[in-house]
C-alpha cells in the first residue's frame, strides 16, 4: 500500500475512533447529567412531605405512629405527587409511557388510592426503572414504605429542629423511561450521531489533500534520489515550503551539486594524474629510444637528460604519494611547542639565498616578538618552501614580503600572509588554487604551470594544523597567501 493511502486511512481511522468515543462518552454524560437533574427534582418535590413527617416524630417524639403504617405513607406521598412530574397516574395516561412499560414487561403503576401489599414494598424484585420511597430511622432502619436491598437510595435527612430525626430515602435512577427528559436525551443522541457523520465528512475532505500534501514532495525526492543511484546527478527539486521538507530538499539540491563536482573533480583529477605522468615518461621513452637508435649520441649530457625526467617523474609520484596519505590520514605529525617567529628568523637566511638567485627581494615584517605554536617544525618548514617555490616558478615577482601578526579580533590566531608584486591570479581561480592538479595555465605546461599539487600539500599541512589557508590579491599587485594557525 502507497505510504499516501496509509497515512489517509490512519488519519481517518483515528478521527473516526476519536468521534465514536466522544459521542459515546457525551450520549452517557448527557443521560447522567439528566437522571442526577431528575433525582434532585424528586427530592425537591418531596421537601413538604419530610416537614410533615416531621411535625408527625414531634407529636410522640418518634416514628410509633408511621410505623408499618403503609396506607397512611402511601397517602401521604399520593398527595404530593398529584399534579407533579412524577404523578404515576397521570404518566399511565400517557400512551408512550405505557409502550415503554409494556416493553420493558412492567405492569402498570398502582393507584395512589390502593393501600400497598406486602409485595408493593418488600418484593425480591422490584421494577429498576420506578421509584421506591422509604422512611429509615436515625439508625437508617425501615420505619415505612418500600426499602429493597437490592437498589441504591438517595437519602434525605429528615430534621426537626435542626437535629436529624431520620431519612427519607428515594431509590436512584439509573435512566428515564418518560416524560420530556427522555424525548430530549433521545433528540440529542441523534443530533450527536448526525453531528459526528458532518465531521467526518469533513475530516475525509481535509485529510486526503494532507496526505496528498505530505507525500507528493517525498515522492519527488525519493524519484529524484533514485536517479542519484543511476549516476544522474544534473537534477534540482524545487520546493516552495519552509518546513522540513522544504529544507531536505534544498539539501537533496547540495548533494546533487555536491556529487556533481566530485564527478568532475574525479574525472579531472584522472586527466590531469594520466597527462603528467605520460608526459615525462614519452620524454624519456623518447631520449632512450633516439640513444638505442644511434640517433642521440650516448653522451653523458643526454643521459643526465633523461635522468632529470626521471627526477621529475620521482617527484610527481612522491607529491602524489602525499597527497593520497594525507587524504587518508597517513601524513605522521611530531607537534611540539615552537616560537614560530624563531622559526621564521631561522629560515630567512635561506630563503633569501634562493629568492635572489631568481631575483626576488625578500621583506620580513613581524609586529610581535614571540608566538607560541603547537606544529610540528619539519612540515612547517615544508609549507613554507612550497609557497615561496610556487612564487620563484610561477609569479615572475620581484619582490616578496612575509609577514607575521597576531589576529586583532580573536587574539587566538597568528597570520602570516606571503605577498608578491607578481602577475597575480584571477578572481575565478583563486578558490581552486588548492585543489589537487589545478593549474591557472590551461595549457598545463609544467614549465610556466607547475603539477598543481604543492598548494594542495599546503592547504593538507594547515589543516592538519587547526588552521586555515587562502588565495587572494596582494597589496603589492600580485598574489596574496594568507595563513591562520592557532596560538598554543
């Protein structure tokens, strides 16, 4: 079954169970309310009787005279009931209190003008559905009237000068079998029934859209998620909805473009791996091959020659070699607590030799004294050397300044940031500079254009570091590096 139609059918299952109980437990409290509204009227209606009986226990100061005295109870109660809601007789006129009795197998009422038997009062079985009234002492003993074991009474204290004499019991009613009450319970029973048919017509028309609303945008990502299986990952969802689902698939649209750019950088890092490792190896197949042939003399310059594609095809390996360990975390870090403005001071001299062979004037600029770092050395000093490699190869500069702050915002960070007044690089480059075997020469002539992967090494050696590492436009008109690692 389609996830749509089981939410449906939850939806409006529950509903129906809901409105069934409530109209059910409303029925019952409708009936209840009414039988206690009718209880209490009965006791209202017999208030004068228990004033009289109490004018009666003053005569003698008890119940000598009521006692066993059933016609005199019964006139008693006749009298009050004549007229009243609860008059026996005139509900046996009443041709549907007769069809009720006569279904519930009741013989008619007994004239108030009857004395009662011995049966009247103290039957086993008295009729539920009629009222039995009593007179029990202070003791609650029978004095009078009709009190079976068997029925629950509402007792009434009977007072004579506000001290308790006794009680008039009234047997309690379970439900009503006449008069208006009873044509009203019955009315808002069907109102009810009728009132839940509405709303559940009305919880069919709400729910169906609602399911219809909350799967067809799980449809369209689990369609869109199966092509993702296929390898087609040129696809959008557009959802104009601001809840969850909203917000899967505008992560759905991330993944798409996410494994979109994998796709290319994976193809593209195949390309590029293949063009540089063909390169120098056609070279040296080709300087081999001209010596075996007698083309080439076989001459100590031409082999060293072949030995330098030999040189260059062992560095790009190891470079490769790099950059798959530090993609899978096999790069070793031997970290220690270093001044990295000693560092730099150390290296200087070094720098500086090479930088001038290629007529590069070096300028260090540090605006603190001391720097405490948590690095390891060997892998620093490697990050350096591959920045200031790729602006001896690439940036035709002639002036390169390094400089080392503290981070004025976060006092957390130091910056150091390598400027040249080189070509510079292009808006459109500068967030892939360090991408494995990204080149800014689309000709990738490894000449003018290098591998592409000692700015890859670097951004691994940062990151390794807790730091961070960008490409931007320098001060002086060329490239700009910057790099933030975290104090100790």
């Amino acid at each position: 079954m389609k996830i749509q139609n089981k939410l449906f059918l939850f939806l409006f299952g529950f509903s129906l169970t809901l409105v069934t109980v409530l109209v059910l437990l409303m029925q019952w409290s409708i009936g209840k309310g009414m039988v206690e509204y009718v209880v209490s009227k009965e006791i209202e209606t017999f208030k004068p009787i228990m004033s009289k009986l109490s004018q009666v226990y003053k005569v003698e100061s008890n119940w000598r005279s009521m006692t066993g005295d059933h016609a005199k109870f019964r006139r008693l109660i006749s009298q009050q009931l004549d007229g009243s809601d609860f008059d026996d007789a005139q509900r046996k006129r009443d041709p549907e209190h007769r069809r009720l009795r006569k279904q519930d197998g009741m013989s008619p009422p007994l004239k108030h003008n009857r004395p009662p038997s011995r049966n009247d009062f103290n039957g086993r079985n008295p009729p539920k559905r009629e009222s039995h009234y009593a007179l029990l002492d202070i003791d609650e003993k029978l004095i009078v009237g009709n009190y079976h074991q068997s029925l629950e009474y509402v007792k009434t204290p009977v007072k004579l000068n506000n001290s308790i004499i006794g009680f008039f019991a009234i047997s309690k009613r379970n439900q009503l079998t006449q008069g208006y009450e009873v044509d009203f319970i019955e009315q808002q029973r069907h109102y009810l029934w009728l009132i839940a048919l509405f709303v559940m017509g009305l919880v069919a028309l709400v729910t169906f859209p609602l399911a219809r609303h909350v799967v067809e945008p799980i449809k369209l990502i689990t369609r869109g998620m199966h092509k993702l299986t296929q390898g087609d990952y040129q696809q959008t969802i557009d959802l104009k909805r601001q809840d969850e689902l909203g917000q899967l698939s505008r992560d759905y649209n991330e993944l798409a473009l996410t494994l979109t750019e994998n796709e290319s950088a994976r193809k593209r890092w195949l390309a590029n791996i293949s063009h540089e490792l063909r390169t120098p190896v056609a070279i040296l197949r080709g300087e081999l091959e001209a010596m075996l042939d007698k083309v080439r003399p076989l001459t100590l310059s031409n082999i060293t020659s072949a030995n330098d594609e030999v040189k260059h095809l062992q560095r790009l390996i190891d470079d490769l070699n790099l950059l798959t360990s530090a993609d899978i975390g096999g790069m070793r870090y031997r970290k220690q607590h270093e001044d990295l403005v000693l560092l730099m001071q150390g290296e200087t001299e070094k720098y500086r030799g090479y930088l001038a062979d290629a007529d590069i004037s070096l300028t260090l600029e540090f605006s603190v004294q001391e720097v405490n770092i948590y690095a390891d050395i060997n892998r620093l000093v490697q990050l350096f050397e591959n920045i200031i490699n790729n602006c001896i190869k690439y940036s035709s500069a002639t002036q390169l300044n390094i400089s080392v702050k503290l981070d004025e915002l976060t006092a957390r960070q130091v910056i150091i940031v390598f400027d040249d007044d080189g070509v510079g690089v292009d808006d459109k480059h500068l967030s892939h500079l360090f991408e494995h075997l990204y080149r800014v020469e689309d000709s990738r002539n490894r000449k003018t254009g290098g591998s592409g992967l000692g700015l890859s090494i670097c951004r691994h050696i940062v990151v390794a570091h807790q730091g961070e590492i960008s490409a931007g436009h320098s001060m002086l008109g060329g490239l700009a590096i910057m790099i933030k690692l975290p104090l100790a």
